[in-house]
C-alpha cells in the first residue's frame, strides 16, 4: 500500500471543473474518436476498476492517464498508481468526477490505456482450435458477455465484423470484467472462405430447416472449428448461412424459439469446446 506522500506532488492534479486541460479523454472524447481507426497507434480506451485494469496491464497494454476519487488514492487505487510510473493522476470529488464522466465510477478509478496494433487473422488464428466469429453484434453487453464466456470456455480467438461493437468500449470492457484483454481477438473483413484456408469448418448459429444439433458428434470430431454467432434481432444472413460447413441449432423447449445471442455463444462454447486444461 502506498499513499499521497509517496507519490511525486506533480503527478496528483486536482480538478475542479469540467474543462480542466488533459481530462478530454475521459469526457469529451465518442467512442470513434477514441477507437481513431484512421491511426490505430493514437487510439485509446478507457478501462475501469481496479482489477479490470490490472489484467489490461498485465496484458501489456500502456497506460496513459488516471482518473480517480481522492479517497482511492491511497486505497483502491494505490497499487496501479504504484504500477504505472509517471502518468498524470486527475482526482476530484466524486460527484465532480461523475458529471465529467457521466456514471459514478466503479470502485473509483479510470485508467486511460493506449489500443495496440491491429492484428491480423492468421496471427490470431495461429495455433486455434475453437474460434468465433462474432457477426453484426452491436450490444455492449452481449459483446462483454461473449468475451467473458470465450475466455472461461476454451475459445482461443475472436473475430468480429466490421459491423460489430468495439471490444474496446469501455461498458464491453467492464461486463467482460477484463476478459478482452484475455483472448486474442481481431477485425475480420473477408469472407470465410479465407477461414477454410486456414484449416477451420464454419458452424453457423441459426435456426433452419436443414440445421443439426448442437449435440451432433461430427461437430466434435472436427480439430479446427469456427462458430459463427450473428447479430441479436435477425441473426445471420443467408449468404453466411450457405457458406458454412454447417448449420447448427440449439434445441429448444416449453415453444422458446432462440437465446439471446450472449447465451446461445456460452452454450455453445461449452458443448462445442476442446478439452480445457
């Protein structure tokens, strides 16, 4: 445990406005302007809580800036300050912090962290047995979710459409409590064929005539397997549908027709999973 003394005086800056200089980035900034998909390199996110910070860390990513209560300085806060090195410390009373951000925040502490570089799907697909992709998926929630479940249920890797909701926003980050920073994951913006080139049999998620269970053993026979999971309201196209390998379906009871799509990825990461180690 650390405190104010042993922390460098001109770390510590003291807010006492909305428009004090340097706190952009945890107000004034959209989630686009934080992604900067134009220049990967200067985009940043914001993570939040102690323990999801230090995976984000532990994940080697850098940190940029802090954001927390007086009172989390020397308690909830002190050991990533202590990690962090000479990042600037913005702190302020908490309901100054919450109309800068807009929430109160969790446990008291923000950290603005720098995005690393774009992988590539090979990169991220080397070595995977079981990966998703992730089609059109636009809820924070449902992303974090699926994250989460990724990383408790032996998914390797993650791809998502262009269309999907960034892994990096910050209410992702928080449901995943971290698990973004736990699985590889990467844009995918090419058909997947180029899945197949890769040694990978797609399972499309999606409820036709023709679908196999999701209890089906050929499913498990196959070494490299790609499930895809698509979007919350109308799920996958048919385009995605006729390119996979196959069809696969979750049976159903009691006139329930689907899962959310956040359970549907969990159930099917569990039955479809390699064994865990």
């Amino acid at each position: 445990m650390i405190n104010n003394k042993t922390i460098k005086t001109d770390r510590i800056i003291e807010i006492s406005s909305l428009s004090h200089p340097g706190v952009e980035m945890f107000s004034a900034l959209t989630e686009a302007q934080l992604r900067n998909r134009l220049e990967p390199d200067k985009g940043i996110f914001i993570a939040e809580s102690p323990k999801v910070i230090m995976v984000a860390l532990d994940a080697g990513y850098e940190p940029l800036a802090i954001l927390c209560e007086h009172k989390h300085i020397a308690g909830n806060a002190a050991p990533i300050i202590e990690r962090c090195g000479n990042i600037p410390i913005y702190t302020g009373e908490r309901d100054l912090l919450a109309k800068l951000t807009g929430f109160t925040l969790t446990r008291g502490i923000l950290c603005a962290m720098r995005r690393q570089q774009p992988r590539s799907v090979e990169e991220v697909c080397f070595g995977a047995r079981r990966i998703v992709v992730v089609d059109g998926v636009v809820d924070s929630t449902n992303i974090g979710a699926i994250f989460r479940s990724a990383a408790a249920l032996g998914i390797d890797a993650i791809l998502l459409t262009p269309t999907s909701c960034d892994p990096l926003n910050r209410r992702v980050v928080r449901v995943s409590m971290g698990s973004v920073f736990l699985v590889p994951w990467t844009w995918m913006d090419c058909p997947l064929s180029r899945l197949k080139e890769l040694g990978f049999c797609t399972a499309a998620m999606a409820l036709t005539e023709n679908s196999i269970s999701i209890d089906n053993p050929v499913l498990m026979d196959e070494s490299k397997l790609a499930i895809v999971m698509g979007t919350e309201g109308d799920g996958l196209s048919h385009e995605t549908i006729a390119e996979a390998d196959y069809v696969v379906r979750i049976p159903m009871s009691h006139g329930v027709d689907s899962l959310n799509v956040a359970a549907a990825a969990a159930v099917a990461f569990w039955q479809l999973r390699t064994t865990i180690s």
